[in-house]
C-alpha cells in the first residue's frame, strides 16, 4: 500500500508585528490541521528586498528562496491586515516579485481573514491574486471577528467557534488540493 504524501501548504502573514492577529491565526490554523497536512509559515517577508524588476532574481537569495517555497507548496495559505483600505506594503511587495514568475498560477489559495472590517484588504487580495491566475478557494478563505478579543493562536485555537471554522476551512482546503492534484494526474 502506497503512503500518500502530506500536503504541503506554505502560509503567509502579511505582517510583520511580533504579536500579529493575522500571524496568530496561522499558527492557529498549524496546531488544527489534520496529520496529513503540513503548514510550513514564511518568515522571510520583511527580508524580501523592495521590488525593482531590473534586478538580478538569481542573485537575490531571498526572492529565490521565497519562489522555491511556494513552487514546492501544493497551496498557498494567506492571512493579512488592512492598512490605509488595502494591503501591508510587504505583503504588496512580495506578491509583486512573483507577479511575472507564475508561482500562483493555477496554485489553490485560502484566505483567512481575522477582522470582519478589513473588507477593502481582502477585496484588493483577492483582484491581485485573480490577475495572477490564482486558484482561490472559496470554501477555505473565512472571515474569523478576531480583531481587538486579545486572544492568542493557543486561545484561538481552543475557541471552540473559532477552531470549528479553521478546521473546516482547512478540510476544505486540503479537499480541493487533493482534487486538483488528481486532475493532474
């Protein structure tokens, strides 16, 4: 009998604050999934360089090792602030050094959103991921009232509304990777 492969999702906080609400969403999400799936969090975000095409992507240590990652993920779990009705600058600047690269090309997407007000980020993540031909899961990307409960990615994850939800985003998540991946096959 073949051993399956664990999923691997690679997941992005758009913020760079120690005690982020969107980072402790995350590793809330890490602690619920099921053992077949492996969330790996991206730490490198406030290294990526400011995006500047005419700059050599080879000799960008970071810029590699972030395509890489999310090349070898089988989806792509994000989770953002909003700041000024949009995005964090990072979170703009490392979609944009993969804009022309195809790394989210037909790559499933999930969403998570830890404040019901941040409406204008996730709409302007959403277009962005949209014209990158981004797969986004609709069933996976979930809007949690998080913002100002003080609670931490252990609180959220013993919550019991709160890791309801995560858990059943990330079985969708998981699901709609699987069928992919067999559509490929």
């Amino acid at each position: 009998m073949a051993v399956s492969k664990p999923i691997k999702i690679f997941a992005i906080s758009g913020s760079l604050r120690a005690t982020s609400l969107n980072t402790a969403l995350l590793r809330a999400a890490m602690q619920l999934v099921a053992p077949d799936i492996e969330i790996t969090l991206y730490g490198g975000l406030g290294a990526l360089p400011h995006f500047n095409p005419d700059l050599e992507v080879e000799v960008l240590s970071a810029v590699t090792e972030y395509r890489t990652l999310l090349q070898n993920s089988d989806g792509i779990l994000i989770s953002s602030p909003e700041y000024a009705h949009g995005i964090p600058g990072v979170m703009k600047n490392a979609l944009d050094w993969v804009v022309g690269s195809g790394e989210f090309v037909k790559k499933p997407v999930a969403i998570l959103n830890g404040s019901p007000r941040a409406t204008y980020a996730q709409a302007s993540l959403v277009e962005i991921l949209t014209t990158m031909d981004a797969h986004i899961v609709e069933e996976a990307s979930i809007t949690l009232p998080l913002l100002g409960s003080g609670l931490d990615q252990v609180s959220i994850a013993a919550h019991c509304e709160f890791a309801g939800a995560l858990q059943s985003a990330m079985a969708a998540f998981a699901d709609e990777i699987q069928k992919l991946k067999a559509a490929i096959l």
